[in-house]
C-alpha cells in the first residue's frame, strides 16, 4: 500500500526566504507525482506534475524535483512572498490504477512580511 | 474553457438524515471523475472513481455510495448520515495526466 509522507508538517519563514519542502512515497512504481496548493476553505490547485520518467519541473519560482527510485520529491520555492501562505499537498498517482492519487498530509505554509 | 462545479458549498445535516452532494465538469466529455474526502487530521482520501456512465468503483467501504448518471455529472450520496460523514468532499475530474479539483463542499454532521 502506497503511503505518502511531507515533511515539515509547518512551516514559518519571513518574505524573501527560499524554501524547500519534501515528500516522500513507499513504493517508487508510481506513474507520475502532482504537487497541489490548497488555500484554506478551498479546493485544491494543481501546480506541477512530474512524470516518473522526468526529473523535475519548473512553473516560475517553483520547481520540483523526483527522485523516484529513492521514493522522494522536493518542491523548491524561491523569494517567498505572502501569497504563499497556504498548505502544500504531494500526490503520487499509482501504475495500474485509474488515475488514483494518493496524498500526503501537507506542509502549511506562512511566509510573513 | 473546462470547469468543475460542486453544489452546495456548505451544508450542515442532522444524523440520520440523506445526502446528495453533486459534482459536474463542463467543457470536455467522457471524464474520468473521481470523489475525495478531507477530514479533519486526515489527508485527501479517494472515495470513488468513476470512467463512464453508470461505471463507479469504490475505494473504501463506508457509509456513501456514488453514481454517475450523465457523462458530465457525478452524484455521492448517503441514505443516513454518522458523525463520521463530516468533512470536505471534493470532486476531481482528470482530462490528461494532470487532475483537477472542484472548490468542494464541506459537509457537517450534527
């Protein structure tokens, strides 16, 4: 059974600070991996998704990596700002099932002025 | 433009009583479509996919069941609402490799 894990559970850094969050999954057979924000009371907003034959994506000041064979991906968030406080969730989506993700528990982030 | 939308936004039900929460995607046909719940202190858990019309397959058993009677629309739904029934439901809809979210309905159980 597939398990997903994010570490830091919290996260508190002034603007401007460069940041990395992790993630990591028990088993490596995964078919692609999403990283999502979720404001809070919202639903959830894709922000990259990286196929499991990929080693990283980059979207602006984010960029995420994956390491699959050691069951881990970081998403790297440069020059912090206050909009971007909010709880960042890994997903990684199986082999052989319809497009079933399976969820960490999320990093919340504040990044105060 | 693609869209999803779920309705209500919020809603509070007395235990015992029936659910009927709706999800539906605009703009594409034949989604694979999918219902999640977030309950508190817990992660995203998938409840129910579904690949077409009338095709649902249940992830965990509970007290919900799901059903998918047009292409665009999917329906979760409960004869008799727990406690244990509180929480986000959120509708996702996958048109390619990336899965998509609706703004979801939180539901509390009194």
């Amino acid at each position: 059974k597939q398990e997903v894990t994010q570490i830091p559970a919290a996260l508190s850094v002034p603007e401007g600070e460069n940041l990395v969050l992790n993630c990591s999954f028990t088993d490596s057979a995964i078919y692609n991996l999403q990283w999502f924000r979720q404001d809070p009371g919202k639903g959830l907003t894709s922000l990259l998704l990286i196929q499991s034959s990929q080693r990283e994506q980059t979207s602006g000041r984010l960029n995420a990596s994956l390491d699959k064979s050691s069951g881990r991906s970081t998403l790297y968030i440069a020059a912090s700002q206050p909009g971007d406080s909010a709880t960042y969730l890994c997903a990684v989506r199986g082999g052989t099932s319809y497009g079933k993700l399976t969820f960490g528990q999320g990093t919340i982030l504040t990044v105060h002025p | 433009s693609q869209t999803i939308h779920q309705w209500p936004a919020t809603l509070v039900q007395p235990v015992g009583s029936p659910l009927s929460l709706e999800c539906t995607v605009e703009g594409t046909s034949n989604p694979n479509l999918y219902w999640y719940r977030q309950a508190a202190g817990r992660g995203l858990q998938l409840l129910f996919y579904s690949v077409g019309i009338g095709q649902i397959s249940s992830e965990v058993p509970q007290n919900l069941s799901a059903s998918r009677p047009q292409d665009r629309q999917f329906i979760l739904s409960s004869k008799k609402l727990l406690l244990s029934d509180s929480g986000f439901y959120l509708c996702a809809w996958r048109p390619g490799e990336t899965q998509y979210f609706g703004p979801g309905t939180r539901l509390l159980v009194l």
